[in-house]
C-alpha cells in the first residue's frame, strides 16, 4: 500500500494594535489556496459542509462558550454545520479541530499579542479543508471576559469554516465578526453578522444570494480614530498529497499592516 505523505508551507497573519477607522465598508474574503484573500483561487471548504470541534482541553465556562459559538453559527449558516468531536489540540491526521490554550500555535510560533489563532490544513488541489486547530493566549487578560472570549471564538471558527479577516483588500471590515480586531470600547458581537453568514453562504450554498465580492486595493492602510483595539491572528498550513516526504517550508506572510499603532 502506498504511503501518504503530507508536504507542509504555512503562511502566518499576524495584526498589531490598531486605531480603526469606523466607515461602514465591509466585505467578507474567503481562505484560499494561495493564502491571498484579494485574488480568485480556490477557496478552502469542508468538503462534507461539516467540522468536528473538540472542546475536551478547556474548562467548564470557555468549552461552554466555544459550543455556543458552533450553535451560533449553525443556526445563522444555511448548509455547514459545526459538530463536537474528541481529539488533541495539534493532531492534524484525526480530522477534528482541537481548541486549546497554548504560548505558541501548532506550527510552534508564538501567538505574542494575538488572541487567537487558527492553523487551518487542506488539500493544495482542491481546496478541502481536512483538519484543523485553535489556539488561544493564555497571556490575554481580555480573554477573562466571557463575552470577549465568545467573540473571540466565533471569529476563530469562522476561519475553520473558511472565511478570511473581513478587514482585507481596501475594506475596513466594520461591524462584521469576521475583522481582524476586537475594539474593547465598541459592543460585543454574540452571533455573526450579515457579511460574515453571506461569506459562509457562498462557501456551502443556501440562504439570500450574497452580493458580489467587490474588488479592493491589498491594502490595509487605515485612518486613525480614538478606541483600543485587541488583535487577531490566523495562520495557514497548505496541505498537499505526495507518495514521498517533502521537508516543511515557509511561505512569507501577505498579511496587510497598518502603520498606526497604540
């Protein structure tokens, strides 16, 4: 029998401290092959419209807020559905995203200022979505907050269903759950928003017809305005099927930033 062997790049996205413009421009952006949100190739999907999650490493109250956000998710998304599963935190071969609390993501980078961070594993061929994981900061006292910890998680689930930062390619990603910060003086979101189901709709089908991606500068050059803004981070290992093992290899990141910082 032939060996599977898995070939890894990773591409990581990480976001300083921000001061946000507030203009009401936002436009969801898929995952894709190629790790460039403002292009056109394939997006990354869940071939079965279905992601196991496993809470098993989280206490009591985070677990409970991780499942609220997969129950959030199902109800607002037509066609993909979020389910519990048991698995590790870092084992990409049992096809269940892990969900855990970690100083470094499973690629072995260190999460600094980022709440979060998504490792998401597919097929380089087709785009399907085969494992996955996300990693919290143990570090972040914002994560105390069970409100912000829910945003938090539904964000990171958003990745593990295929949606990229809502805040690429010219659009400031306001009001959406999918932006790649959490303002701390603005409300919290407790469900996604119209943009970011629309981009989950056109992954997997179902619901109003989205509106048409519009097309953007890959820029992430934001104006300045007055409010704290905690990051998000997401990172991409590119999966491909070969009969031999290739070394792991790093792609450079195409992560926009902004030049205005705390």
């Amino acid at each position: 029998m032939k060996r599977l062997a898995w070939a890894l790049g990773a591409a990581g996205f990480a976001f300083a401290l921000l001061l946000l413009h507030a203009d009401p421009a936002a436009a969801f952006r898929l995952l894709r092959i190629d790790h460039d949100p403002c292009g056109s190739a394939q997006n990354l999907f869940w071939g079965q419209a279905a992601s196991a999650v496993s809470t098993d490493l989280l206490s009591g109250p985070d677990a409970n807020n991780v499942l609220r956000g997969l129950d959030t998710w199902n109800q607002k998304v037509a066609r993909f559905r979020f389910r519990s599963g048991a698995g590790d935190r870092c084992n990409q071969d049992d096809g269940v995203v892990g969900v855990g609390f970690n100083a470094t993501d499973c690629n072995n980078r260190s999460l600094g200022a980022a709440l979060g961070v998504t490792v998401s594993v597919f097929r380089t061929d087709s785009g399907e979505l085969v494992d996955g994981n996300i990693t919290f900061n143990p570090t972040a006292p914002a994560l105390n907050d069970p409100a912000i910890f829910l945003q938090a998680a539904m964000h990171e689930l958003g990745h593990v269903l295929g949606l990229d930062h809502s805040d690429t390619c010219g659009a400031t990603g306001a009001g959406t759950l999918m932006k790649s910060i959490i303002i701390l003086n603005e409300p919290r979101l407790d469900a996604p928003q119209g943009d970011d189901v629309n981009g989950a709709n056109l992954i997997y089908g179902g619901g109003d017809q989205p509106p048409e991606i519009p097309e953007g500068a890959n820029s992430c050059a934001l104006a300045t305005r007055s409010g704290y803004a905690v990051p998000l981070s997401l990172t991409l290992a590119a999966v491909a099927l070969f009969y031999r093992r290739r070394s792991a290899t790093t792609r450079a990141s195409r992560a926009c930033r902004a030049a205005a910082q705390l």
